[in-house]
C-alpha cells in the first residue's frame, strides 16, 4: 500500500472520493434474492475445484464480525 507523502495526493485522493461519492448517489444498485444468489453461484463457479471440495471453516467470519462490530458500537 502506498504511503501518502504528498499533501497534493492527499488533495487529489480526497477530491477523486468525493467524485466516486456523487456517482455512487446516481447509481444506486439494489439487488434482488434472486440476482444476488446467482451472483454467489457465478463467484462459486470461479473457485478452482479443490477449494470447492475443501470444507468450510467460520471461525475467520466470526473474528472478523467481531471486529466490525466494534465499529458500530454493538459491542
């Protein structure tokens, strides 16, 4: 990751976030049951075979819901 050293790239990252920001109000994209479950089958698909057959361990999902509710104050 790169270290921002420069108060002009500070400038020019904050300014691009504020342009992304105003196209992401305009571009609003709700996703249905349906759509978003063949969006998880189609990320799947992509998995090579041997990570498919491998099983699933939550213990990761379960720190990383931890940490983010510490963000949200649920914690």
């Amino acid at each position: 990751m790169k270290t921002f050293v420069d108060k002009s790239e500070i400038l020019a990252r904050t300014a691009a976030l504020r342009r992304f920001n105003l196209w992401e109000e305009k571009h609003t994209h709700v996703m249905g049951g349906q759509e978003a479950l063949a969006a998880v089958g189609a990320i799947y698909d992509l998995l090579p075979p041997e990570s498919r057959r491998r099983g699933f361990d939550p213990s990761g999902l379960r720190a990383m819901h931890l940490s983010l509710s510490y963000l949200d104050g649920s914690s």
